[in-house]
C-alpha cells in the first residue's frame, strides 16, 4: 500500500493559464475525492468519483474547473483561465470500496497552486 | 446543513502536559467524526473515527476521542504529548449513510514547548 500519490506537488502559473493535477489512489480504492484547501482553512470538498463515475460536484466546482476518471484508477484535474483567486492547496483523496470501510478517506500530500 | 467548528485557533501545550482540543458539530442526526492530522508537507492522517456505539474512541499515536450527543461535541484527548504531536488538526463531520462530502472545521494548530 503506497498511499495516495499526487503530483506535480507545486505548480506556479499565470493568470489565464490552463493546469492540470493528476491524482494516483491507493489500489483497488474505488472512492476518489477532491477538496480543496485555502490558508487557514479546513478542506472543502469540490467532487467525488465512485470507479469511474462523477456522482457528486460542489458549487464551488465552477465551469472552469472539470474532473476526470477516464477507467476508475487515477484522476485528473483542470482548471481553465486560472485566476488568482484559484491559489490554494487541491488535495485528493481515495476510499475503499463496501459498506462501513467507505467512509474512511485516506488524503495525499496535496498539490499547492499559486497563481500569479 | 451541517457544519463543523472548532473554537481554538491554536493552542500551545508542554510537552508531557495533557491535549484537549475542541470540537462542536451542527447535524440533523448522529453524524460520523472523524480527527486528521496534517503536518507541513504532508497529507491529512485519520486519528481516529465514530460511526456508532460506544462513545469513547481510541485511534492512533496515543489519541482518543469522545462522542457527546447532548453537547454536539467530539473532543480530542492526549494524555501525555510529544514534540512530534506539533500540527493542525482537523476535526470533520460526514452527514450518514450515503454522504461522501466531508465538512471540515477551520482547524486547531498545535505548537509544543519543551
């Protein structure tokens, strides 16, 4: 069991730019989550994948951000015309599949955006 | 709608001195709990979790947790905490059976003197 992997870590661009995160579950992990972190606060979720379904999106999940999960494993991230206001750490999380375990939620290192 | 709060900005403990670190939940129901911690440069760690049943939970790295239905509360304890217990910790809430959106409080820093 590796963990959840995230990557790039860092990511700097600029205003207007496109980024894409990718995110890496843990193995036969069917959950897969985003949230999203801004200095001093907690997570806030932005959207959930069950295998390769998009089952759940937050209204903070705007027209310029869409999520994928093309075959139910690893799971990208796009944000579009990034604006400043889109810095923030984006973190992903994955859980495993059945009743009762699925509610545990296991987070990776994150990825830190800045846009400048 | 639900939501989590956790009073204490930041708190500063000795070490070897006892934790308690707050938190206050708003839910229709008895909800699932859940403490994580996260250190600089790394992801968020489940401490520990209440589903249901007995209202004491014992989780990892020495923590536990009580469940107070009357008090919507599910305070985190350390009897006896080290140097490396120094991080945010983050207490969060997911409203029952088919919810998959976890609600986080704003967090509680922890810094420990010698």
């Amino acid at each position: 069991d590796t963990g959840v992997s995230q990557d790039p870590r860092h990511k700097i661009t600029k205003r207007g730019q496109n980024v894409t995160f990718r995110c890496d579950p843990i193995s036969e992990h069917n959950r897969l989550y985003w949230y999203r972190q801004t200095l001093g606060q907690g997570p806030e979720f932005l959207t959930y994948f069950q295998n390769e379904a998009q089952l759940e999106k937050s209204r903070l999940l705007s027209d310029r951000f869409s999520a994928e999960r093309p075959k139910g494993s690893f799971s990208t991230l796009e944000i579009q015309r990034t604006e400043q206001g889109d810095s923030a750490m984006y973190l992903c999380a994955s859980g495993p599949p059945g009743l009762g375990s699925s509610y545990e939620q296991y987070f990776g290192p994150g990825t830190r955006l800045t846009v400048t | 709608a639900q939501s989590v709060t956790q009073p204490d900005i930041h708190i500063t403990v000795s070490e070897g001195a006892s934790l308690e670190l707050r938190c206050n939940y708003s839910y229709g129901a008895t909800p699932y709990l859940f403490w994580y911690v996260q250190s600089p440069g790394q992801g968020l760690q489940l401490l520990l979790k209440y589903f249901s049943g007995d209202t004491l939970v014992q989780g990892i790295k020495g923590f536990e947790a009580e469940f107070k239905r009357s008090q919507s509360s599910f305070n985190l304890r350390k009897p006896s905490v080290h140097w490396s217990d120094a991080a945010e910790y983050f207490c969060a809430l997911l409203g029952g059976f088919g919810n998959e959106k976890l609600t986080f409080g704003t967090g509680t820093r922890l810094t420990i003197i010698p």
